[in-house]
C-alpha cells in the first residue's frame, strides 16, 4: 500500500477517542487500539479506502478502479464547471447546489495543507425529463496534481447526477485532531455505471395515514442517496383522500383527515421539483374503482346520484376487505365525469408525464353484488358479468384519460387483480396501453407469463418487498437481508421493481425508519443487480445506514453498533 | 343527558374544519358532519364525555362516578394546594410543576367566562422512597361551584402522582372557533384507583446500541403517562459498556462504542430524579458473569489477568450465543475485586436502592469450558461442575455487594437461567434474597413452579412481552392487543411484570417508536389487570397513543387515522 504516512502520523499523535480503525483482510474496516502499523481515525476514512466499491452504495456495475490514496480537500476553494445545454445548465446548477449542501453538511476546520477540488460536469443531452427511456450512465474520473479534478460525464442529466452521488460518496470526514478537520477524498479513481433496471421505485400510501412534507421529502432524500429513481405516490384510497382538487374541493373537503392533512396542487409540485433535482420522478396513482370511499360521498347532496357504493358500510367485511368500505359506481355516468375533471387536475400536476397509475386493485365483489343499482342493469350475477362490468368501467376510465390528455397515449400502470389474469387480461387490457405492477409473491409464475403475453411490468415482489408485513396477521418482517437478496425477473419487458410502504402502521412517526434503510437494499438490487449476497454487502450497507442519518433521514437500527465498528465480526448473525 | 347546550351551540356555530365528533351507543366517538344534535368539536373533547373510563389509560381499578358535563378552566388562575409534610411537599411541588408543564402544552386563547381550578394535593405519609411495598393509591374528586376543585389524597406521594396524572388525563382543549380555545375539564368526578401489581416496568437496553438522555427521558415520560413504575436498565452487556465508572474509568474507556456514548454518574443521577418525579424508579442491571466482554479487555494490561474468557472470540459461534463473546473469569480472584469497585459505584448512584439486579442469565459453557485456566482448576467437567462454578460464582458476588452495602440484605434480581432450574435452585439461590425475573414463554409452567416454591417473581413473557421480536429469527412482532391481552400470572409472591425492549436493533431513531405504544398496553394490564380485552380498551388507547405524541414521545402508528376518528368502525380489523 503506498500511503501518505506524514498525514497518518499526524493523525496518531492527535486522535482523541482512543480508537482507531483498520481494513483488514477480507476489506473489513475494524476498530483497533491505537498502534504504530498503518490505521485510519474514523470508520468512514477507513472505508473510503477499504475494499473494492469502499462505501459505494449501490454498488457501480461497470468497470472501477480507485486509488488507496487519499488526498485532502479545501473546501473554500471549490469548483463546479457545467459543460452543457440547454436546459441542463439550470438542472445541473440546482444540482451542483444539492452536491454543495450535502459537502456543508459536514462540519470542517481545515487549515491545512489542502488542494482545491474542481469538478467538471459535462452532459450531452440537454433534456431534463426522466423517462423509462432515459439513459442514467455516468462515467466518473479522479486525478490529482495540482489541484483535484473529478470529471463527470453522461448522456443525460440524470446520469450526471448519479455520478455527483457518487463522488459524493467517496468524500468524507478526516479528523485530524479535535480541532482540526478536513474533507478527504480519493487521489485517483475511475468508474463506469449504468443501471441495471429503468424503474427502481418506493411506494408511498399517504391515504391510510397522512406524511408531512417534510416527510416525503426524507423519503426523496433516502432515494437520491440511493439511486431510486421513482416515488409512487398513492396519495388516496377509502381511508381519506388528502389531494386537493381544483376542480372538485368536495373530494378534500369531504375526504382529508383534516384540514391541515391534505397536498395542495403547489405541494405536489414543489415536491415533483424537488425530486427530480434528486433524480427521481413522482408517479401518482388515483386508485379505481375499489380502493376510494372518503371523498367521494357528497354525490347525492350534489344531485349527482351515488358515486360511490357502499362508502363506510357496516358490517364492513361483507362489503370490503378493510376498513372503510366503498367502491366506485360503475352504472352512474356522473362518476366518468368526476374522474375526467380529477384527472385534468393530475395532468395539471405534471403535463409531460409518460405515465399514469390507475389502480385497479382489490374490486370487492361482493359490494357492486349487494347494490340494486348495479345489480339491476347486470345481465347477470356470474363472475364475469362483474368482470366484464370491471373492463368496461376501466376502459371508460382510459376513455376520458386519453381525452384529457388528447389522445397523447400515455403508459398506464394497473395493479395485478382478476383482470389481469393471464388466462383473458388479453381481452380486457391492450398492452400497449398497460404496464402491469405486480404485487405476488416471489414463487408465483404470474410475472413470467404476463411476460410471455408481452406485457411490461413492474416488480413488487409481496413476500419481499411488502414492507408494511410483519405487523399484521401472520405476515413476518422481511429484514434488510431479504429485501437484498430478493432477485426479480429479468427480461426487456421488465422495466423494474418498486418496494412498497403500505401505510395502515406508519405515519410521520415511524414511516422512515420502517421504510429506511431497507428501501436501499432494494435500490443495489435494482440498480446493480449483483450476483453476491447481502454478506458481501453489509460493510458498505451499514455505512450507507449511516450515511442515510447523516443526511437527515431517520433510518432503524440495523445491527448492534459493536457489528459496525467491527466488520466482519458478526458473520451470520442476524441472518 | 344533561348538557352546556349554549356552550355547544356556539361551537357549532364556529367550527373551521367542517368535522364534529359525536357519542354513540357503545361509547364510540365518531366522526360526523356538523347537525344540529348534540356534538363535540374534536375527538379528544369526546373522548372525555363518552364511556365510562373516558380517555383514561390505564383504567381506575376502583369506583368511577363522572360527569358528562363539562366545564372550561381559566388556566390563568390554576391554584394547587398541597397538603403534606417533610420531603414530600417538596416532591409534591416538583409534582406540581410536571403537570403545570403538561397543561401549558395545550396552547390556548381562552378569552371568555371560564372557572378556576383549584387542586388540593394531600399525602399522607413524607416518605418519597419508591419501593414494592409503597402504596400508590389514590383518590380523585372533582367538584364545581364557582369554581371547580380537583382533591387528590393519597397515603403516600406516588399515589398523589399518580391522581395528577389521571387529572391531566381529564383536562383537554376545547375549540370554539379559529382563535378561541380554552381548557376544559369534567364538572364533577369520583375515582378510587389501586395499582393490581406492584411492579410495572419497561426494560432498556443501552449496551447494544446506545440511547441518548433524552430519549431515555421520552421513555420515562411514556411510563409516567402510562403509570409504569420501574425503569429496568440494562446497562452493560458484551458489546458496549457506556457507565463511566467513578474507580475503574478502564470499563468506559474500553468498552464505550465512544467517549460521547457513555453516561457518567451525573447523567444516571439526573435520570433517577427526572424519574422519580414521574412516579418511575431505575433498577440498574451489571449483568455477570455472561454478557460481558467489551469493557473487560484491559486486565492483562494492568497486571490483573484476564478478568474475561473468550472475550471477542472468533468463530464467535463456538463460544456465544450472540457476538461478541465474553465471559467473567470466575478463577480469577481479581474479578470479584474489580465487581466490588463497580458495585461501590452502583450504590453511590442510588444509596437507599431496596434492590438491584445482577443478570445472571445465559451463560454459555463452551466459552468456560474452552478456558484451560479455569478447566485445570475444575474437578471434572460435567454440566454440574459448571453450575457449581457459576453459582460459587454467584455468591462471592453477592458477599461482594452485602459488603458494599453494609450487610443490608438487598433484594437480588436475577433472570431465569439453568441456575434457577425449580430442581435445584433452592440449593443456589435463597429466596429470601433473590427475586427471579422470568422470561419464558406464555404457556411455560416455570414461573408457577417457581412461585410454589415461594420465591418472588417479576414476570416478562418471552412470546408477548419481548418487544424486540418480529425482526430477526422466525419470532414474530406482537402488535398492542397481544401485549394488553397477555395476562400474567397473579398471587402474593408475583411482584409484577416488564416488557423488554432489548437493543440489538434499535436506537435513538427507532427505539421510541418499538417501544411506544406498545409498552403502555402492558401498562394497562399491570395497572387494571382487566378481565376485558383489548377490543374494550381500543378507543382509549387511540386517545392515548395521540396522548403520548402530544407529550412528546414518538409512539407508532397502530391503525389507519380514519379508524381512530371513527371509533368502533373497523371492529375486528387488525386483531
């Protein structure tokens, strides 16, 4: 190894807290006594410099060769050079400033020696709309002279911010002694990154239980950290429905919590603003036609007939399968008419997006099956009567979307259920129009024929990636391990995966910590697909946990500290 | 019913958030549009007119009479009398102040005709040492003329405690329109209220991952909100040990995961007082010989052997049960010298502690009987010879600790191991010492057999009462109605009972949120002991659960918000 020793010495002679760390064998990071042979002043310095991907997270899936040198940066002279067009320049602006704020966040007092750091960013698409298609490449290069250069370069933007992540990542904090602190970096380095999957996705459910702003913008933070690139925001269901509607204040006056619990328009943009700055996109899902209830009962006082059926009924589990009930009527014109003006509202929230969720999960026959008003116009009760009655209430749905959208042929995504059954979702669901969210178990053949059929899809595996589980009936926790190692299907048709954070049991007071960090273990799935197992990742997952807290985002505890401070340590434990 | 009709009308007429909430048959609060019939502005403010318990938490145990007419306080003129000698009017100030504070949370405008609240605070006896024996029973009477007065008695000042803490319990804000607010009590009330058992505790764990002082304060705060009356810190184990200790600042030095995440004598002191206050006692666990290790290392070093085997052993599976290993070295007579020292200094931080829990549990024998010092001294080695050890082991602790304690006889913890076999625990353990704290199974006889033989028991319920389970291993996560519904064994020598909150997976970001609410349904069931189950007890406990958030402790979702304002409407759901 070929270190800087003057630097190291130093830092022996002044360390205070009596530990030091030191990568061993096998690129575990361990906390050592005090000792002449070479060791590093904090587990992040060591990691920065131990083992193959140090504390990348996810890990790069193209070619990497990093220097075991570190090099000391002065922070005050920093330089961001945009070589771009277009819009870029003002994407890679706000982004260099996301960059600067997570450097700032580490407090330093470095009046040392230290070289200045330059950072060229360099985009050859000017386009600033992330898409399936959107190309996430970076390439990113260290070298040191003089100064410190870090080049990074990418088809997109978006790409170019993956990159900035990643440098990111490999600066951190070198204490040199109490007072003293600088940031430090590599040397040299190289890295060649690309995403295995287009869609790396969370889900949020601010309908059982409401999250602040401030939350979801945590969650957006735990993603741009992680390279997930898309918020599936299913912002209403029977429980509330927190939008706000411009066109139809009744949905939020009649459905939110509360007054204060609900997204005005100019929420949900600012935080579409927000998110995109950090490489992710916000899908919004307006579920339909089971899964809504609060909001949707002032119909008849309207004089618009009963929009919804069975909303709030009792005994509820004749009519639902949870708590409240409600399912949209199907036979009522006037709903078709609701929908085409909140849809109009969604398009308003994002006019260029490629896609719309529309739900479609859970229909509870059992309700349309006890309303007259359905019943009667039913030729008759069998199962596919409903089902039919269900395709006719979609395409309608699609109907006044595409009207809405003037007939730009948006993707729409839909939720496995009856419909999609591979035996006729042919007949009901075109598949140029509908991607498919699977949410089956990871044995289930579903994924792979609807594959077969050539339906796209998106992955959500529910005995891995359900995150909710383990708190209700006999579902069990899938801890960081399982969520890691859940590998997902692979093919062109496979956009991607999301896992999902059902919210019955979360709210601002725990929904960050149950979703992080295990939402990231999913994230190296999707963006590296690795071949190796959690094992190998755990050094550099336990840093990004970290790392996650440092950034504001109140992940859970994921081992006894002991294991962290000595990697390597607690093989198997917690398995 | 007999209501302030005018103060209702006026509500009605000003309500901003379009929502009332209305007590229906069954005690259930539910959410309503504004009518003309009888309605309370928020859920809390009927919660504290509907049922019989109201929101109380736990419920009173004795004779319950009160009104359902309310009465608004002018909280500018609160007067609290206190009626007591010796310390206890001291303690009962402290009281004072604690529920002041609570009562300013609520921040009000109330500008219109109000009462004063005059509270007359009497205690019978001085003393204000908590131990089992301290009776905690209390009276409460509210009575209203021109003003409303609130007289609590109580034989001891912990009952007092426990009186205002039910008070507050009684008092709520009541909004009148988008300004005005004010506080807002029962006119009149009757409780009688006793404790079923004497010992209602919460253990944490701060040697696994380490909780910083304010979040050990949120705990203490759950406790006194919940009427918990033992705070059981286990403070040391193989991973960490945090306590500076006053003789051997080696423990710290070695064994904290750093100089920041320890505690010193102060901070366990400012904890005991904080928590006395709030009716809370902290028994301190130095658990040996098992479940030690960092900390131990430094013997060799200051001439003094190893004071620990098998400390950080690799593969820690062939000498632990969970990494890192470490166990006393029971041959090593400078062990019970080192013990004596840290037992001086366990005592300087609570001198009139009545008891004090020593561990005791899991040793691992492979660790001992890998060890050739201590196998060369052992006669041969059977699974007897090591028992003999261990509880010779036992004993010279404890001539240890009485000699530190001046032969006082304190009460020993010690948890259910291989020592406290009902076969032969009689030959190790003597009962007029030791108190057995059981963590075995619901269905385990252990705890009766052990009971028979007249030793004294706190019960923690391996299956319902481990709050740690659900996220490792195949053990499952009990939801707050498994905790409530399990119930404990009774009789003379069952002291009473603690859930557990062991830390290898939580920290200062997730623990309050594990813990809370869940640890309050145990508080219920120690407190009230109901022959009810948790499906009686749900409305109150939603209201406490927002009770604890209000109050500042970060408790966790347990149903969908529309569940909670909806009382009663999701029956079943989530058993």
């Amino acid at each position: 190894m070929n270190i800087k020793v003057k630097l190291i010495l130093l830092i022996l002679a002044y360390n205070v807290d009596g530990w030091v760390w030191q990568c061993e064998q096998n690129n575990n990071c361990v906390r050592t006594e005090k000792s002449p042979n070479y060791t590093y002043p904090s587990i992040n310095t060591c990691r920065l410099a131990c083992g193959s991907f140090r504390s990348l997270w996810p890990q790069p899936t193209g070619k990497v060769a990093l220097s075991q040198e570190l090099e000391l940066i002065d922070i005050r002279d920093l330089q961001i050079v945009i070589n771009a067009q277009g819009d870029a320049v003002q994407y890679l602006d706000k982004v260099s400033d996301y960059f600067k704020e997570l450097l700032n966040m580490e407090k330093t007092n470095c009046d040392i020696e230290a070289k200045k750091l330059k950072i060229v960013l360099i985009s050859t698409s000017s386009d600033v709309n992330l898409l399936w298609k959107t190309d996430e490449s970076y390439s990113l290069k260290i070298e040191t002279d003089n100064e410190i250069k870090a080049t990074i370069t990418g088809p997109t933007v978006f790409g170019v911010r993956h990159g900035l992540e990643t440098l990111s990542q490999l600066v951190t904090k070198y204490k040199i002694s109490e007072q003293k602190s600088c940031l430090v970096t590599l040397k040299n380095g190289k890295i060649n990154d690309t995403p295995a999957y287009a869609h790396r996705g969370l889900l949020i459910d601010t309908a059982r239980n409401y999250q602040s702003l401030s939350t979801i913008k945590r969650h957006i933070d735990g993603m741009a950290s992680s390279k997930m690139n898309v918020l599936h925001w299913h912002i209403t269901d029977s429980q509330s429905f927190p939008l706000v509607s411009t066109r139809i204040p009744n949905m939020s006056n009649y459905g939110a919590y509360s007054e204060k619990q609900t997204y005005s328009p100019e929420d949900v943009k600012d935080l579409m603003d927000y998110a995109l700055i950090r490489g992710v996109r916000v899908i919004l899902e307006l579920d339909a036609p089971a899964h809504v209830g609060s909001g949707w009962e002032w119909g008849p006082e309207a004089g618009l007939g009963n929009l919804g059926v069975c909303i709030h009924q009792q005994p509820w589990r004749s009519y639902c399968i949870q708590p409240p009930c409600g399912q949209l009527n199907p036979m009522n014109p006037n709903v078709y008419k609701v929908l085409e003006l909140l849809y109009q509202d969604f398009v308003d929230l994002n006019p260029n997006a490629d896609m719309f969720h529309m739900g479609g999960d859970e229909v509870f026959i059992p309700c349309w099956n006890s309303t007259n008003e359905i019943t009667d116009s039913l030729k008759d009760r069998s199962e596919k009567a409903f089902l039919d009655l269900w395709a006719s209430f979609q395409q309608k749905a699609l109907d006044k979307y595409d009207k809405v959208r003037n007939n730009h042929k948006t993707n729409l995504i839909l939720w496995t259920s009856h419909l999609t059954n591979p035996a006729y979702i042919e007949s009901y669901l075109p598949k140029d129009r509908y991607i498919i969210q699977t949410w089956v178990p990871q044995e289930d053949e579903l994924p792979k024929e609807l594959l077969k059929l050539g339906y796209k899809l998106i992955i959500s595996t529910k005995n891995k990636w359900y995150l909710d589980h383990g708190f209700w009936g006999t579902t069990p926790y899938y801890n960081w391990r399982a969520v890691y190692n859940n590998i997902i299907l692979r093919g062109e048709g496979v956009l991607g995966g999301e896992v999902c954070m059902w919210g019955e049991l979360v709210d601002n007071q725990n929904v960050l910590q149950r979703t992080w960090p295990r939402a990231a273990a999913a994230a190296e799935r999707l963006w590296s697909d690795p071949s190796t197992t959690s094992e190998q990742a755990e050094n550099r997952f336990f840093t990004h946990r970290d790392r996650l807290l440092f950034r504001g985002i109140n992940a859970e505890a994921v081992v006894p500290k002991w294991c962290s401070q000595n990697e390597g340590k607690c093989n198997s434990y917690l398995p």
